[in-house]
C-alpha cells in the first residue's frame, strides 16, 4: 500500500525549549485564556441536529449566536417533524444539496426570516485564521465556525465553506424560511447574501453521496421519474434519550491544540514534502477538528 | 420551490454597444485567437479515459503535455487491464480517493516513474484567471488544466485542484508507478510534490458516492470486514468501436466564450444578489465547462 501521506505528524517541542532560553517572554491575553481553557467544548444538544438518510446520520451543529432567529426556527420546524419524509430535491455536485418542502404553497405556510447574514463585529472569540483570503479582509474562526470579518463594514459573518448549512430564499434577501442548503464545495461569493446557521460536524460522507439533479435542467431540482433522497427523520438531540443521544466535542478555541492543529497543516516538516509547500491555508480547507466525545 | 440562485444569466451585449463607441480599439493577439478558434476542443479519444464504477462511469482526460510519462504508464496499465476489479481502497471524504493494486508486492512489478510534477515555463496558451492566489503567484488554464506559475522559478504546474487525478508514490518523489488518486476537495498544498497527469471531467458525481475510510485508522485505508468499491473496469475511448465510444469538448482556450464563462462566476449581476460579492475567483472554485460533443 502506498502512501501519499504518511500518519500523524510528530509535533515538535521546540518551541517548549525556546521557552526556557528566552530573554523575557510577555504572557498575551490570549494565551492565558488558552492555558485555562479546556481543549473541547461541548456542543449543547439544543444545538445538534440529526438529518436520517439512508446512507447514515448527517449531524450539524446550529449557530444560534450569528443567527438566532434562522436557528430557532429550523429547530422548531425539526421538532414539528415539518421535514420527516420530505427530500433532497435540488442537489448540484460541487454546489448545494438543497432540501425542504418544496412546494411553494406549503412552504408560505410558514414565516419568512429576516436575513441574519452578517452581524456588528462583536466581542467573541475570533481566532485570526493568520494568513490572506481572497474573498474576505480578514478571516478566522469563532467556536469552530468559519468567519470573515470587515474592519471597514465593521461587520462579521458565517463563511460558504463545506458542510456550511444556510436558508434558501427568493430574490428578496428576508425571504428565506423552511428551504435550506448543505454546502458542497466552497461558495463564498454567496457569503453576506444568505443565511447560513449551522453546519455539519459529522456525516459530510453522506451529505456527498445524496442523488444529484443537473444544473442546467430546472436550476438542479431531479426530474421525475428520478427523486432526490429522502429525509427518514430530523431530530434535535436534546429531545432524545440520554442513553442513546450522540453527543460531540468541537476544538475550543482559543487553545493552543486549535493553534497546534493549523500549524500541522500550514507547516509541512514531514520528509515527504521534499518541496515545502507555501505556509498558508485557505479557511475553507481546514476543517475545525470534531469529535465524539469520549466515553 | 425556492431557488438559491436563479438560472442562466442574460449575457449583457454592453460591451459590443461599447465597441462601437471606441474612439480607438486596439486588438491584441489573443483577441485574433479567440476569433479565430472554435469555442470548443475535442477531447483525444486516445487521452479519455473511463472508469466504470457500481454508480456510474467516472471520465477522465489524460494530460501527456504535462506528464507525458505518467500519462503513457496509466494509458498502458489501462490497456492491460491492470485495473480491473481493483478497489478504490483509501478514501478520505474532503480530502481524496486512491485506487491501484494495494498489495505492495504486486505495485513492485511495475516501473517507477520520474517525477513530472512541473516543467519549465512553456509557450504554451496560458489563460490568467486574473486575480490573486494563495498558493502560487500567478494562476491560470491551460487547456481546460488549472496551472499555477512562477516567473522566479521559471516553472508551470498542475494543480490540486477537486478532480485532479495524481499518482500517489512514496517519500521518494520518483516512487510513483500504479497507485492514482482523485481529489476530493482543493489539496493545494501538494502542488509541485506529487504528478498530475489527467482530471475528471464527468462523473465526479460518482466519486463522491465512494464508501470512505476513516483518516485516523491506517491513514483511511478501509478496512476488513469493509470493502472499497470496486473499479469494474478502465477504458481507453479510443480502443472503442467508435459506434458506442463516449465523446467530449472541454471549452477551447483561449476564447471569447471561456472569458465570459468566467466573467459570469466573476461578476454577479443578478438581482438575486443584493450585496456584490468581490470579483474574484478562487482557481479551484471554477470549473472549465466541459459537455458531450453535440450529435
């Protein structure tokens, strides 16, 4: 068997030794707040959604600090059991898999949100990714979540990364309300202009599996006699039994196990990389790491 | 049903409106290609490749000028029947599927390959995508290929781009002989480390149904009890009765029609998007329009 890569990367404790033979080192806030902080948190189960198909569980984590009123009620359409037995209707390879109820006249049955696309740049935890992006002046992370930031706008915003989930909508930007859209392969341009409110933790495997429309016939919505892939069940964890409710931990951040994790994909020492590639990562490329956590 | 984005975008015939204005037009050389050249290219039945999957056929086109090595061995080992009833054996979701012989024994069987992961800078048409990269100073097509360059290397390269098809080798960078590998999601940083040689150009729909391994165990290897999915079967078009053999254009270069298939994905001006994204593109974000060559 052949190896493009070889395993887990050994990680270095220079930077330990340095430590000691340092001149003087200066403690920044942040580097105490890594210190105290463990390095998972616990995603709330109010917050972690289970999407039922036949190739296993797609799980998201809800975004309800950057778009409370799109991430209550898609959780309140969960519990209503609105998309149990409804489909993947419009699937677009390497663009969208979008889902939802699909008939216009009982999608207006619902209320229609207004847009939660960016918000005022806020005193969260915003972990600088430390490199350009073509798309955004700045980026990085808040709680695992892909972010751009804009000092000018004075605003941030959720990033169309993969596995971002976001609420479709009709040419009015506050009409989005019960369609919404896994993100396949990176779309930024789409960021600022929908709703993104979560994203998928686990099971992006099957999200890729889904039946795919064409593009160019009706904007990618399957044409009969195909249909898109059912949606078996949606369940909010939080509404399942202890016993059985998953329950997962997203890298916390800031830690020094977050930044440990970036510096392992930016900076190539394994002998492999006979050519050490640019230090640099694109925000859509690095995926926070997840977990189940641990018995 | 709710559109994310709406359909096709009405091509704007300003600028021929423009044109007649001009008090001076100057027409450069690429300006007379493009004129002169037909919007599409025929894909060499000899360099189309189809990989038969339990989904559906997976369609390559090889790329000798880059990799005339590497694209020989594969179109051979293809022609011997080396990869039938092999599996795609490792396969890690957003990262790549690898497929080949897995048993190192048998890989010894067969040459090693020279490395051609760059060349030096070619007159070949290079088509700039015309803005900024992370990885690589300046980025374009050539050919339908996204190619990164360097005037202080003086080299061009392929990219790892989604659907790039590379061969996978050992810490040697000459180790390379039978083992292949599909990108997932844009891998940039093993640009100029490892050789290109081909890129899906339908199908990769198929590849994305491919039962994955897990990273963590044996570096995603799947396995036992677990199995890959197996390739029934490589093609060669050419080899085929030229009755049932599959045929494709990708979009010539350069062409009119290729600048304003990007200017399209460039510049949104649909009303649906009612903040203007940057124009800018990501070179891994745009796909080269590839179609069945009309009967």
């Amino acid at each position: 068997m052949r190896s493009i890569i070889l395993g887990a990367l050994a990680l270095s404790i220079a930077s330990a030794c340095q430590a000691q033979d340092a001149v003087e080192t200066t403690v920044t806030e942040a580097e105490i707040a890594s210190a105290l902080a463990p390095d998972w948190r616990d995603v709330a189960p109010e917050n972690l959604i289970l999407i039922e198909t036949s190739y296993g569980d797609v799980v998201v984590e809800l975004n309800p600090d950057f778009a409370p009123n799109h991430a209550d009620q898609f959780r309140q359409l969960v519990r209503d059991d609105v998309y149990n037995g409804t489909r993947f209707y419009r699937v677009i390879d390497t663009f969208v898999a979008q889902g939802g109820l699909q008939d216009d006249a009982v999608i207006e049955q619902f209320p229609t949100l207004t847009n939660e696309n960016d918000r005022p740049l806020s005193d969260a935890k915003f972990i600088p990714l430390g490199n350009a992006d073509l798309f955004a002046p700045i980026v990085g992370h808040i709680d695992g979540f892909g972010v751009g930031r804009s000092e000018s706008l004075q605003k941030e915003w959720l990033l169309h990364c993969p596995g971002a989930l976001a609420m479709a909508r009709d040419t009015d930007p506050d009409s989005g309300s019960t369609e919404f859209y896994i993100v396949l392969d990176a779309q930024r341009y789409l960021d600022r202009n929908l709703t993104i409110f979560g994203r998928v933790i686990d099971g992006m495997q099957y999200v890729q599996k889904l039946k795919r429309g064409i593009r160019a016939i009706e904007s990618g919505v399957i044409q009969a006699p195909e249909i898109g892939d059912e949606i078996l069940s949606m369940t909010v964890a939080a509404d399942m039994d202890e016993v059985i409710r998953p329950s997962y931990q997203v890298q916390a951040m800031p830690t020094q196990a977050f930044e440990d994790a970036k510096t392992a994909k930016r900076v190539r020492d394994d002998p492999f990389f006979y050519r050490k590639p640019p230090e640099v990562l694109d925000i859509c490329g690095f995926e926070t790491p997840v977990r189940k956590t641990p018995e």
